[in-house]
C-alpha cells in the first residue's frame, strides 16, 4: 500500500497503530511459516528475501518489517517512506512509493494494522505508480492465495472454464490438486457474476470468450483500473506488453497467453489464464506455477522460437525489456 493510499487514515488511527508497530500485537503464539520479500520495479530487483523471517509473538505487517529490516517511516511512524535505504519520493520526475502484498492481495488497511497470518507471504516492492496507483492482486506470491487464503482464513476456490474438460482446465485441476487445494468448477457463465466476494475465482479461456467477464473488463480497461500492464489489441488476438510508463514495448499475437489477477467491487481476487487463441491457453495454464510467476506482478507468455520445440518464454509485466 503506497503513502497516496493512505493518506485518508486518519492521524490518530495511524498513531496508535504504530505504537503496536514497534514489538508486535503482544505475547500471543506466533505466526509460523511466514515469509517475506522485499523487491523495487515490480519484483524486477530483489532487495530482500526471507523464508524465515524473525518472528516474536503476534505481528503486524509493520512490526515484521521492521523486525526484519531497517525502516524509515513518516506522518507519525504509519507511513513507509524506506526500506535498507531504499526510499519512495519520486524518480525521473515520476512518483515512487512502497506497496505491499499480502498473499498476492494489495492491502486495503495500513501495514501497521494488518495482522500477520500462519502461512502468510508478505511481499514490499517500490514501484512508479504513475499509471496505476492501485494494483489490486498479483500473482508472484503463487501458490498463495489458494494454499492459505486471506485474513488468516482459506477461501472456497472456483475454476471457470470456457471450454470444460479441454487440456488447459485439466491442467488448472491438477495443479490446484497438487498443491492440496480443493476446488469446484463449472463453465465460463453457469455461475453469475458477484458471486467471487467469498471466494477465489480462476477464469480459463481465450481472451474473446472471457471478454465479457468483470474480470477481463477490468483488466482490459488498463492498468490504472484493473492493475494489470497490458492493452487488449483486435479484440484479444493480440496483447500489447506494456512497460511501467504505460507505453506498448512489444506486441504478441498467435499463440500467446497471460495470467493476471484482478480484484474488483469488494470481490476477492480473481484470477485469468487467457490467451489470443487456443494455443496461448495452454501456455498460460502451463505457467499457472510458482517457477512461472514467483515474483512476477503478472506475465504474459509465447513460445520462445530459438530455445527448442514446446519452450516457453515467459515475460514479466510491466516488461521491462529484460
């Protein structure tokens, strides 16, 4: 969550919040299997990576920080300003400012109120916000949040897919039954939309038979609405990759795939494997993995031509050119 967020908080809420901030929420058991990043320019550099971060008693996302690492924080201790001399401001003449993660969901709550689940995979990265200054859910924290779920709490999972019992879906359902996730499916459109509030969705399909769903609206209305840095060319037969000040770096067309996850209306996020056709939906649901997206805001993915038949290249967004 960046300073512009939480900005609304109000001072003596963010007050009292720090004071917890310092030595954790009190002597209650500690959360076990935490782990913590800490990157810049979208996951691109990674400043800190933690498997087993230092935990003492109950924690908030503010206490772990800066148990783990050296804070400068403003407005009264509630606001994260730098992280080991990495700080926000602006660079290039372009805002930069930390946000954070919490199982792949962006907070909607300050870190120093936001209790530290079992399980939880906290992930701090300064970025531009320029062109989005909300980037509701990501998918480099994969397997959460499906393994462990949000608020301490393990969701209901849903898998829609446009074509049910086609390769891509049996690919999401194995992978999901791998990791011990139980899950429902049912076809793209048998469930109505509103209903991903309590639970966690994963849409499968070719970009022209998920367009009409909240989820691809959002994320084909840009990233300052749905977060996601990619512009949606010819009706889905082409993505445009774009880099972090908003501008198409590359375009890919046949046989190309995303996966990308959104949140929107109160709705707990909600995943897209898609692709500009059939084959990129295969490359997507074949990259619905931790080696894939570790660490990745979103990626887009084609075959890669001069790395051997059915290899795949798997490229970060916002590309970076990389």
């Amino acid at each position: 969550m960046s300073l512009r967020d939480l900005l609304g908080v109000a001072v003596a809420g963010s007050l009292a919040a720090a004071a917890l901030a310092g030595c954790g929420l009190g002597p209650g058991a500690a959360p076990s299997g935490v782990r913590m990043s800490v990157t810049r320019d979208f996951g691109t550099q990674t400043l800190l990576s933690l498997h087993a971060p230092s935990v003492r008693g109950e924690e908030t996302v503010m206490s772990l920080l800066m148990r783990n690492a050296k804070v400068g924080t403003r407005y009264g201790g509630g606001f994260v300003e730098s992280i080991d001399g990495h700080s926000g401001g602006e660079e290039g003449g372009r805002p930069l400012d930390w946000f954070f993660f919490v199982n792949g969901e962006e907070a909607e709550e300050g870190a120093a109120a936001m209790k530290v689940h079992s399980g939880d995979r906290i992930w701090w990265d300064l970025h531009d916000w320029s062109e989005s200054q909300h980037v509701p859910a990501v998918v480099g924290s994969f397997p959460e949040p499906f393994l462990n779920g949000l608020g301490g709490k393990r969701l209901p999972v849903r898998v829609e897919c446009a074509t049910p019992g086609a390769a891509p879906c049996r690919g999401v359902s194995r992978r999901l039954t791998s990791l011990g996730v139980p899950a429902g499916f049912a076809a793209l459109g048998t469930v109505g939309e509103g209903s991903e509030e309590h639970s966690l969705k994963v849409l499968v399909g070719a970009w022209r038979q998920l367009r009409r769903t909240a989820a691809a609206r959002a994320i084909a209305s840009g990233p300052a609405t749905g977060g996601v840095y990619v512009r949606i060319l010819e009706g889905g037969r082409r993505f445009g990759l774009l880099s972090k000040d908003g501008t198409v770096r590359r375009t890919l067309g046949a046989g190309a795939g995303i996966v990308a996850a959104t949140r929107y209306s109160g709705s707990a996020p909600v995943w897209v494997l898609s692709g500009t056709d059939e084959a990129g939906v295969k490359l997507a649901a074949a990259s619905f993995d931790a080696t894939s997206l570790d660490g990745h805001f979103a990626v887009a993915v084609t075959l890669a031509p001069s790395a051997g038949a059915g290899a795949r290249e798997v490229v970060p967004l916002p590309d970076s050119g990389g």
